[in-house]
C-alpha cells in the first residue's frame, strides 16, 4: 500500500495529499513525529537497518516516521511500538513542540514540521523491527551538543543491545537542520535539568 501524506503550507494547513515518494521528490512540506528517549543524562539513538531506503546505517531519532493523512500527533505514538518493541502511551511524553526540519540529499528534500517529544525511558526491553532499526545507543547529551556544535570531532557511543563501544562523528547521523538540533537539545537539557 502507498503511503499518502498530507501536504501543508508554510503555515501548517492542509492543501493536498501525496504519496510519499512525490511529497520528498517534490520538496513539499508534511508532518511527522518525533520521539527522544533520554535517561538521566544519556539520549537513546536508533541505528537505521541498513536496508533502508533513506539514511541506511546512520543514527537517528529514537523513533519517528510520518504522519499520514488523516492522523494527527497522537497517532504518531505508534512508531514506538512499530520500530522499538515498546507500547508507549501518548500521556507519557513531554512535548518538545513542533519544529521545521529540512534535509536535502541527492534524491531528494525532505521538509518536515517535526511534532517533536521526549519520552523518560525506564529500562524497558526493546524489541527492534530489524527491517526498520538495527540497534540502539546511548550517548551522553553534553557530549551529543558538542559534537553538533563543532567542539569535538569525535564522541563515544555503546550499544544497549550487543554492549560495544564506539567512536562516531557527525557522519555517522542523519543531518537534520543545526536549528532542529538546537531545539531538540535545548529541550531535552531542559527536561533533564528538572528532573
């Protein structure tokens, strides 16, 4: 089945649907959800299965995907379950807000107004669509917001599930938008300073 999209304005209202394929070739803007896993101190990062179609192998949101026409943000709650394993009620997330993120690649540009969360994980099992998400790693936020931000080169990652340790640079992330990444980290520093 194609997936169909809701295409938006600048302003966040409806004027059309699209499948998702001529939404990214076309540049269009649409809407997607966003949940960040964060601990304490430490984010939660998917590793893309490298048989993706966009971004295979990089590390990304904790989970997200699309939102198809006729859902709203509370629908979004479902790639949790779809991607991780996890059965996540929409009550248990913090609203980060909604923020503009565009990605241009080669094939495509991807203009997304991200409905952005943060959810407190607490030691749940993941249980990992392989199709979808090869791993999870936690990294330090102070050492993810240095890295984004050009102090280091380098940071240290471990993997929840095969327990390895490793070296990543800014190559190995999906690159949203600096103004993304600097919404979504303030937020989560935000969270984490409460709690």
């Amino acid at each position: 089945m194609i997936e169909q999209l809701t295409v938006v304005d600048a302003s966040r209202r409806p004027i059309g649907k699209k499948d998702r394929d001529s939404v990214h070739f076309d540049g269009d803007w649409h809407e997607t959800f966003h949940c960040w896993f964060w601990k304490d101190d430490n984010l939660y990062l998917q590793l893309r299965s490298p048989e993706k179609k966009d971004f295979p192998g990089k590390l990304d949101i904790t989970a997200a995907g699309h939102l198809a026409v006729g859902e709203d943000a509370t629908d979004g709650v479902r790639e949790i379950e779809e991607e991780l394993g996890m059965r996540v009620e929409y009550e248990q997330l913090h609203s980060l807000g909604v923020f503009e993120d565009v990605i241009e690649a080669d094939a495509f540009t991807d203009r997304e107004f991200a409905h952005t969360y943060a959810y407190r994980y607490r030691g749940e099992s993941f249980h990992l669509d392989t199709e979808e998400v090869t791993d999870i790693v936690i990294v330090k936020r102070k050492d993810l917001i240095r890295l984004i931000q050009g102090q280091v080169i380098q940071i240290n990652v471990q993997s929840v599930l095969l327990r390895n340790h490793y070296l990543i640079s800014t190559d190995a992330l999906v690159p949203h938008a600096e103004s993304y990444w600097a919404h979504v980290l303030e937020g989560l520093t935000r969270l984490a300073s409460r709690s």
